[in-house]
C-alpha cells in the first residue's frame, strides 16, 4: 500500500511540479466540457465613484466551478482556454451573460452627474483578434437592448502588444459603436505610453500592485500620481483597482481618482447576491 512506500522517493520540489502538470492537464482536459455542463458563472464586482462612494457599474469576472476541485480562477484557466482555442467560446458566453445580466444589474447603480451606469467585461488577445468579436459585439448588445456605451471592454497591454495592427482596428470600430475601452493593469505591461496616444482609450485601471503600494511606497504612490494627472490630461477615466482599505479609497478620491473597486467596497459576488434586497456594497 501507499503507507510501504518510503518518504524518500520523490523529493518536494518535483512532487510540486507533478501536482502542478497533472493539475494544468487535467484542468485543460475537463474545460473542454465546461461550459456545455454549466460550470462556468459570471461573477460581478461593484466598481464606485469615488467622489461620493455611489455604485458606479460592474466589472465582469469569469469563474470556473470544477465538480471535483472546486472554484477555479481565470488567471489559471483563460492561459490554458487560449492555448487550446476554448477562450472564444468562453468569451461568446461571457458575453452574452453579462449583456443579459445587465439591464437587471443597472437598476442598482446610482445615477449621477458622474458618467452613465457601465458592465466592464475582459478580453484577451485571441478573443480580440478573432475577426468576428465586433460582429458578435454588436448582437450581444442588440439582443439584451442596452446602449453600446453602457458596455466597456478591458484589454491588458499583453493584448495590445500582441498584435498591434489587428486589435487596433477592431478596437476603432468598437469605438465608433460607442462601446468604452480600457486599458486594464495599467503600468504592469510593456506597451509604452505610445498606445494612450494611438488608441481611443476612455478608461485606464490602474493596477492593483500600485495602489497596494501607496503608503508604503513613495514611488508608487508618485507613479499613481502621474497616472491620474496624464489621464487627467487626455481626457480618459481613472479606475483604481485593488482598494483594500478606507485610507487608500480616500487618498485616491483625494488625488482626483474618478473610480474605485476592491475588497474595501464589495469582492466580486455572483448574480443573485447582487439582486437581494438592500444595496449591494
Ligand atoms: P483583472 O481584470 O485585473 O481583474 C481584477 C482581479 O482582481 C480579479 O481577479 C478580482 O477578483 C481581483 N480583485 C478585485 N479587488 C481586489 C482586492 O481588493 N484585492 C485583491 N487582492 N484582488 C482584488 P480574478 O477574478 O481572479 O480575475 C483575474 C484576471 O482574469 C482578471 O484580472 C482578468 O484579466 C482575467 N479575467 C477575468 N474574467 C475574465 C473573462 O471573462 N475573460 C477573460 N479573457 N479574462 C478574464
Ligand atoms: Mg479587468
Ligand atoms: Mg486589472
Ligand atoms: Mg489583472
């Protein structure tokens, strides 16, 4: 039996390295059936203005319920859905669920002077080259009847480097559609400033490391600084991800950040939680 075999036949580190293979190929084995099973959810997480706290919108966030090993995240399963060409058909579906989900996730958000209600969904490199994303765009908001400008996509600067020519175009059209477009993590990526002045961008998230950052680091705090005044002066919305605290939300708010998600305000939380009565951050 197991217990007979001694401790030493196989090291710590490479039996980490097994678990981790045999994890990724089981994973890319069993997500082929996923969404036929009905394992995926979409979860949302609130996003607020942070000027006075007020609901703002949702940003999109995929999870994968595997029946044996439980809630898997995306940064684990989109590498691998892209890697065996799943993620269209991963992304189709999460949007097509967030269009839906949104007239009923709208009526929580606040209506202010401070910019319309907005669904934020992701979209990796594979997903916006693929030549049909603006067409299937253009139905997923055609078929829930909501306005092309309540919906903004979040790209990360990897998607933009990829293929500059190919995701630019699409992009443009998306734009003139009247969708919003963000630049997601932002300061994390390679794609030099360049980029904020070739693509209609009308958001950057700053990425969560900075902002983790801010007390403790002056250079964070000052590269968050120059963020929001560059920003500022292009014309485009700020959205700080990753607030843990009240302090870091205030001190945000207080450097002129338009937007704010974390922890602090709400985690991401599925569809029906976000429904019950009471509001939801
Ligand atoms: P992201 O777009 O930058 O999303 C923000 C991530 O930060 C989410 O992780 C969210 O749960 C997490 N987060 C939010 N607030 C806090 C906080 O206060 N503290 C900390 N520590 N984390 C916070 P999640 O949901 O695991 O998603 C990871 C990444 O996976 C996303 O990063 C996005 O790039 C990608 N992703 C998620 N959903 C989709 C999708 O539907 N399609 C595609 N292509 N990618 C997706
Ligand atoms: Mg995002
Ligand atoms: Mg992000
Ligand atoms: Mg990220």
């Amino acid at each position: 039996s197991a217990a007979q075999i001694p401790a030493l036949a196989e090291p710590s580190p490479p039996t980490d390295l097994h678990a981790a293979a045999v994890r990724t190929l089981s994973l890319a084995h069993d997500l082929s059936d996923a969404i036929d099973r009905g394992q995926l959810d979409l979860y949302y997480q609130p996003i607020v203005r942070l000027v006075d706290g007020s609901l703002a919108g949702f940003e999109a966030l995929v999870r994968w319920r595997h029946p044996q090993l439980g809630v898997v995240r995306p940064d684990e399963f989109i590498p691998l859905a892209e890697k065996t060409g799943l993620v269209h058909r991963i992304g189709q579906w999460v949007l097509k669920r967030a269009t839906t989900d949104w007239p009923l996730l709208r009526q929580r958000c606040a209506a202010t002077s401070q910019g319309a209600p907005f669904i934020s969904v992701n979209l990796s490199a594979p997903e916006l080259c693929n030549p049909g994303i603006v067409e299937s765009i253009r139905d997923c908001i055609a078929s829930s009847h909501i306005a092309a400008s309540e919906l903004r996509i979040e790209l990360t600067e990897t998607v933009i480097i990829s293929s500059v020519e190919l995701v630019s175009s699409a992009i443009a059209q998306l734009r003139t559609m009247g969708v919003g477009i963000a630049l997601d993590d932002f300061g994390t990526g390679y794609a030099g400033l360049d980029y904020l002045q070739t693509l209609p961008f009308t958001a950057i998230k700053i990425d969560r490391a900075f902002v983790a950052q801010m007390h403790d680091s002056e250079r964070s705090f000052q590269i968050i600084k120059s963020a929001l005044e560059l920003s500022r002066l292009l014309g485009i919305a700020t959205v700080a991800e990753g607030i843990e605290d009240a302090k870091t939300g205030a001190m945000l708010a207080s450097m002129g950040c338009n937007y704010g998600q974390g922890y602090h305000y709400a985690r991401p939380l599925p569809l029906q939680d976000l429904l019950g009565a009471g509001t939801p951050t």
